[in-house]
C-alpha cells in the first residue's frame, strides 16, 4: 500500500459516513450555520473528500456578499479552518503561488475572502480585523480578472460587473465602489 492509500484509508469516511456529513453540510450551509460548518472542517481536516465537497457547496453559497459580511467572527474563522486542511496543504493556501487557471473552488472562495476582508479593513480602519498582505490582495485582484476575462471573453472591463452580481454587492453600492476605486486592474 503506497502512502497516499494508506492516507485515505486512515483519513478519508467510508461512504456511508461521506453521504451523511454531505447531507448534514448541505443543511448547514442552508441556515448558514457557519460556526457548526467551522466544527465539521476541524473534525475532518484531514480528509481531502469531504474538504473539496464542502469548498464547492460553500463556493455557491454567496459565503463573502459584502465585506461587512466577511469581517463577521463565524465566516472568518470557517476560512480559518479551511485554511488549516489537509486540502489546502495539498493545493495551496497562498493566493500569490496559485494560478488562476490551476485554481479549484476553494481558492476562488479564498480570492473573494481576501479581496473583502482587504476591502472592510480599508473601509474601517478603526477594526480589529487583520488585514490580508498586499501579495495576497494583489493575487485575489488577479485571480477575478482571469476569471473575468475567460467569462468575457477577454474584455477585462466587465470583469467586476460579473463579479457583483453574482455575489449581490451591485445594490450595495459595494460593487460600484470597487469599480470606482479602480480596482478594475
């Protein structure tokens, strides 16, 4: 048995296990049970399995709509937690050693995070929140215009326009704001 094997065996629920913490994530995500979701990815940082299926339910889940949003203490320490798996071990927790294109949902997750909580510690200075390295902020920027681009087929000026609606910041004036901050690139 090779050693990544021998991981999954040790680290990874059998299916019956994987399809009940799928439904239970599912439900907690619904109700947005973020704290509880925090719990379920520390239980089960080890498993590559349930991590990737967790980053994709969470990926659709409008998790980081605003950036007052992400500064709240549940969202922030579920990517905390994410941060801190086996996953992310794996692929990469630094937004500035990961390409676009390589990037599984999670990063982008991870982008739109670090892109809002740079975001609201510019907007409030006087918070507590840490605010995310200028590296990271700059690859979270390039990570959307690559994105951006391959939806729009290489017209980069709308690239923030999609971003907006899909995470419900164009009513906000959130989004605007960013686009007339120039963060358009």
């Amino acid at each position: 048995m090779d050693k990544e094997q021998q991981r999954r065996y040790l680290d990874e629920p059998r299916l019956k296990e994987l399809t009940e913490v799928m439904k239970q994530t599912r439900v907690l995500v619904r109700k947005k049970e973020y704290r509880k979701l925090s719990e379920l990815v520390r239980r089960y940082r080890k498993s590559e399995d349930v991590i990737t299926q967790v980053s994709c339910l969470l990926s659709a889940s409008y998790l980081f709509p605003t950036p007052e949003k992400t500064a709240e203490t549940d969202r922030s320490e579920l990517m905390e937690a994410l941060k801190d798996t086996y996953f992310m071990e794996k692929n990469g927790s630094r937004l500035m050693d990961i390409r676009p294109e390589e990037a599984v949902p999670v990063h982008r997750m991870l982008a739109m995070y670090t892109f809002m909580q740079d975001v609201y510690s510019k907007e409030n200075p006087e918070s507590k929140q840490e605010r995310p390295s200028p590296q990271e902020v700059r690859s979270s920027v390039r990570f959307w215009t690559s994105i951006g681009k391959r939806a729009t087929c290489g017209n980069s000026a709308t690239w923030p326009c999609i971003l907006c609606h899909l995470h419900g910041m164009w009513h906000s004036g959130t989004g605007l704001r960013m686009i007339m901050t120039g963060l358009t690139g």
